[in-house]
C-alpha cells in the first residue's frame, strides 16, 4: 500500500462543545457551491423554426420560377 492521502482543508465553524461532546462542525458559504455561468435566454427571445412549406406552396413556387424565365 502506499502513503494515505493527506486531508483536505476545510473550513469549519468551530468547536461545538455539548454535555459529552466535542465536535468539529464544517462550514460552507454560498460563494463555494455557486458557479456563475450564462442564463438560458427566455422563450419569447427565440424565434420558432420556419415551416416547411407545403405542396400548394411548393408548387406555387414551382410555377413563378418558370414564368419569370420566359
């Protein structure tokens, strides 16, 4: 086996001492569990994907393309 992993060091809030007791208690703050990062924009910012458009368009489209050929 190698050498045991030295500890971590923790913050903790001091000794808490009961009838019987002696304990270490550990102590986090908010800043150590939040990570800041970029907020998801909202749905009304996105705009919807077009339609596909359908075969009366299609064919619509179809028809206008050999007219401005000619």
């Amino acid at each position: 086996m190698g050498e045991p992993k030295p500890k971590a060091a923790q913050h903790n809030a001091g000794a808490f001492l009961g009838p019987d007791l002696l304990a270490a208690i550990p102590m986090r703050t908010l800043s150590d569990e939040y990570h800041d990062g970029p907020a998801e924009p909202e749905d009304s910012d996105r705009m919807p994907p077009p339609e596909v458009p359908g075969r009366v368009r299609r064919f619509l489209d179809q028809l206008t393309a050999i007219g401005r050929r000619r």
